[in-house]
C-alpha cells in the first residue's frame, strides 16, 4: 500500500513577463464568484422537521468558480454554498455553460460545500421564490466569467495538517452493548453519543484525515488569481437557527482572500467526511459554551493559517497536462423488506398523542414508505477525475465516508490524490459494507438511499477514472 505523504496543493505564479514552458505551452488560469444568497422566507434546510424559515442573511453565500487551461484540455471547477444540489441542477448548470462555451460537460467538477444554513433548490413552499432556477443561472454565469478571466499563470500543489478539528464521529458500542434505532431494531455504533453513553463506548468506528489539500493560482505578475483548499470536514455549525450562512467554508475564503489581497478567489471544496465532524466525544476535550460564529471563525482561521503557511513553501511550474474522465455508475436503489413496511405503517396510523418508541420513528416511516415507491429502482452516479499534473482528483456524488477517501488517495496512481464529494449530485450518505453492519444513522433507510455494497463500486470506477486520466 502507498504510503499517505501530506501535501497542500496550491497553484502559484512567479513574476515572468510570459508563463510558457520550455514546450512554449501556456497555462493559464482565471476565477470568478457569483452571489447565490436565497431570498429570506425559505426553509432553511439541514435538520429535521419543524425547519426554520430564513430571517436574516449572516453572511453571503457564493459559487467560487476556477478554470484552468493547458492550450488544449480545460477544466472547471464550481463550488457553492449549499448543503448540496441534486444531480438534475447541476446537469442543466454544466449544460450551460458547454452550449456558451464549448467546455465538455465531462471537464467540470461542481460541488456543494454542505452548509446546513441554506436552502433547498428543489422544495419551495412558495411557488414565487423559484430558487432552482436561479442558483443554475449564477453557476453557470460564475463559470463562464472565470473562464473570461482566463490570463498566463503557474502552478503548484501541497498539504499541510489541521488535525485539531477532525473527529470521527461514529463511535463502535462495546461488545454485548447495543442502542436502539427508529426501526425497531438495535445498532452497534451510535452517531454523536452523548456524555450518557460514553462508558459504553468503544472508540471511534472509524479514521479521520487531518490533512488540508490546496491548489493556488497567481498571475505572472505575482497576483492571485485563486487559491483552493479541500478539507474532510462536516459544517461546523452555531449559527442562529434563522440564519442564512456559508459557514466556516465561507469564512475560510474570506480569511484567505483578506490575507492575499485582491482579485484572489477564496475556494473551499469538501471532502470525504460523512463521518466525521467537529465534535470531540472521547471527553479529552473540555466543554466549552460558544457564542453564535465563534468556532466558525475559529475553524475557519486555523485553517487559512495553514493553508498560508504551506503556500509559501511550494514550487511552481509554468506548465502542467490537464486530463479529464467521467463515467456514469448504475446503483440500485434501497428497498425496505416487508417486515420494515410493516413497521412503518403501524408508526404512521399511531394516534397524534400516542408516544413514541424512538423520537425519529416518524420521519424515517415516512422516508421508509418513501423508499417503498421511489422511481426509477437504479441511480446513474456520476464518477469524475481530473489530472492536474502529477495531482489527481476524484469526486462522489454522495456525503462520503473518510475511510473512502482515504482508500482512494492510498490506491491512486498518482502521487498526489484528494476527493470532492457531494460533487455532480446528491445521493446521501456512502457508508462502507462494514458500517452497514455496525448500524447507525447514516446507514438507516432514507439517510443512505443505495445498495450495501455501493462504496465498493464507486472506489473501484474512481480508480478506474483516475487510471484514465493517469
């Protein structure tokens, strides 16, 4: 097995009158952002129901658009304030943007940051605020606008190591323990556990990755055109629950393009993290009562800290191939059994004042009826990779388990490897067949929504793109 080296992938320029290789290729680059704030009176969506309906606008919420030019092969690059788009808005974005300007849908990698302090682009309970439409419009019109800026640049790329904000957030159960799900029935690993069960705890079901991975651009004359991180962390939340929000992906682009100056785009693409988040449940680390933002910011800093540092340690090319793949990954969708049908029926005829076995009993019979009559039985799954290099990058549409991500990086061909996820689409949660048998709630019916053997699959057709692109 390759062994896992740091690195923090950053493209920089150095101040030439001209970045041509020695082949008298030129790279260029070019980045732009455009604006995708929601309109106030949307649910904000996230958490289960009662959802809060939008009352203020804390910060922005953007798409940050990168494209890179070899002279041959473009690439783009999309990522947007959004806890996630389905695969359907993100097609007719790419659609788009190929119709203006010729770029394959193949070579453009768009992702959402999983913010939980947004709105959905799908379910509007008022007709008027058409938000699907819109947020397609300002991804494309972000694309086509950096790929307007396009201008000679170089190139590099590294990783640094911010492991004090990564826990694994599923934790395993001592043998002979078990907690009760909503189905009835009993789960081996328990997300989140509180200070109740901690003496039942095991430890973590699962790795954490504490690198940041980044690429960087700069203009020849030393400006910075963008600078793009990729960190495996959930939202870190604290946020009023009416906010509008980027979250700490928002305040890291902020703090990163503070620090460089201006044009720079700040650019924070997510990464394999469907189980881990930002909460320490060993009980090693003191409680501490935050104000609203508070860790936001403090995530954020310390993690443009070190993005910073590594940027100024690295070497760059004038030129560097450009290669693109994407393939298409049938996966079947998850059926309950009858038992469970059964049991999701007797739940939703209860009377309202009846109590509840398991507090989420009701939402995941509904999401089980849901799974019952879902259309088509298959899902297409979109598998990418990008080669920039000698670095390669591969992305899921799916909330992706780090120990995924972290398989794919060691397997690559390439030296250097990261993953996107929530990349081309929405499909839920991608637990390995392992953690299927553990339970738990991101392997539960309606939170997980394909096949048990699904992550296999998808490693196997990333490694397959990115030996394409290789």
């Amino acid at each position: 097995m390759k062994i896992a080296v740091p690195f923090i992938l950053c493209f920089a320029l150095i101040s030439l009158p001209h970045a041509v290789s020695a082949q008298g290729k030129v790279f260029k680059a070019g980045a732009a952002t455009s604006n995708i704030t929601p309109p106030l009176g949307m649910e904000i969506v996230g958490n289960f129901a009662p959802r809060p309906i939008a009352a203020h606008v804390h910060d922005e919420l953007h798409v940050r658009c990168l494209v890179l030019d070899d002279g041959t092969t473009k690439l783009a690059f999309a990522v947007a304030d959004t806890i996630s788009l389905g695969r359907d808005v993100w097609d007719e974005a790419k659609k788009k943007v190929e119709a203006a300007t010729g770029i394959p849908v193949s070579n453009m990698m768009f992702s959402g940051t999983h913010t939980h302090s947004s709105v959905s682009a799908i379910t509007n309970k008022d007709s008027s605020l058409d938000y699907r439409s819109f947020i397609i419009s300002r991804v494309a019109d972000g694309v086509r606008r950096a790929l307007n800026n396009l201008e000679p640049a170089r190139i590099a790329w590294g990783s640094g190591k911010v492991p004090q904000h990564v826990f694994n957030r599923r934790w395993l159960l001592k043998e002979g323990v078990t907690n009760d799900n909503p189905f009835g029935g009993k789960d081996r690993a328990v997300m989140n556990p509180s200070s109740l069960l901690r003496s039942r705890l095991a430890g973590p079901a699962g790795p954490k990755n504490p690198e940041v991975y980044c690429l960087s651009v700069q203009a020849t004359d030393g400006r910075q055109i963008a600078l793009m991180a990729n960190y495996w962390l959930h939202y870190v939340g604290g946020v009023n629950k009416e906010d509008l929000s980027a979250d700490y992906f928002g305040e890291f682009c902020r703090r990163i393009e503070e620090k460089v100056g201006a044009p720079c785009v700040g650019i924070l693409a997510n990464g394999p993290c469907g189980d881990v988040n930002n909460n320490d449940y060993s009980g090693k680390t003191p409680a501490v009562k935050r104000e609203p933002y508070e860790k936001i910011k403090l995530v954020a800093n310390d993690l443009a800290q070190e993005v910073l540092r590594v940027h100024q340690t690295l070497k760059h090319q004038d030129w560097v191939p450009l290669k693109a793949a994407a393939s298409d990954l049938e996966l079947a969708v998850r059926r309950p059994t009858p038992e469970m049908i059964q049991w999701a029926e007797g739940v939703l005829a209860k009377p309202k004042d009846a109590e509840a076995t398991h507090r989420l009993e009701k939402p995941y019979a509904e999401r089980t009826l849901a799974a019952r009559d879902a259309k088509p039985d298959t899902i297409q799954a979109v598998i990418q990779a990008f080669r920039i290099g000698e670095l390669g990058i591969a992305s899921i549409p799916f909330e992706v388990f780090t120990e995924i991500g972290l398989e794919i990086k060691a397997r690559s061909p390439f030296a250097d490897t990261f993953t996107i996820e929530l990349a081309n689409g929405s499909n839920g949660y991608l637990p390995t067949p392992r953690h299927h048998d553990l339970g738990g709630y991101e392997t539960w019916l309606g939170t997980n929504r394909v096949e048990r053997e699904a992550s296999v699959k998808i490693t196997a057709r990333a490694l397959e793109m990115l030996e394409t692109v290789r």
